[in-house]
C-alpha cells in the first residue's frame, strides 16, 4: 500500500526535534520511532496512532478517528485518524498524544 508523502512529511516536521526518530516501512505504510518505540505511522491517506490502551475511547471520540484495524484485528492500543481530518491542530493533537503515551513506555 501506499502512503501519503504530504503526510509523512508533516509528521516528519513535527517529529523533527525529538531524539533518535527513525523512519521504518511497516504496516503499509511508514512508521515513526522515537527510542526505539513506535509512536505513529502513515497508512495510505491516514495516520495510525499509538494512544495506549486506556486511552482508545478518548481518542475514538475525536472527528475523523476510528479504529486501528489490521487485517481482521483491531490493534490495541492504536487508533486509525482520517487523512482529512488531519489539519495543523489536529495532527499536533495527535503527534502530542502519541509522543505522551510512547514516553511511557520502557525503552526497546
């Protein structure tokens, strides 16, 4: 699959302060890493999220979210958030949330 270079590149200025950010084609798409932990990916026109499992309902409620399916399985933890929804605030929004979730987690 595809992804948005337009996108990709939006996350990539937003991502550009952050250390050790690392680019990985996963998921069919492009993925973002900060310290070794996967944080957001570009899918096709979309941006997968990593918000945490606690968090999905939260994020499900914003415009343009829905879930993060692969295949037959939704992935927990993840939300999938609509390309055209994805304006200056709205990707922040979510670059924001992810980088706060991923910060959590042990380093890999």
């Amino acid at each position: 699959m595809a992804y948005d270079e337009v996108l990709a590149e939006r996350v990539r200025e937003r991502l550009g302060d952050e250390t050790a950010v690392a680019e990985k084609r996963m998921f069919g798409g492009l993925s973002f890493l900060s310290q070794g932990r996967l944080v957001v990916a570009v899918s096709g026109d979309d941006l997968l999220v990593r918000v945490g499992p606690e968090r999905v309902r939260d994020a499900l409620a914003r415009s343009g979210a829905r879930p993060a399916v692969m295949g037959s399985r939704t992935m927990r933890g993840w939300v999938r958030a609509a390309g055209e929804t994805l304006d200056d605030a709205a990707l922040d929004h979510w670059i924001t949330t992810a980088l706060t979730y991923t910060a959590t987690l042990p380093a890999e």
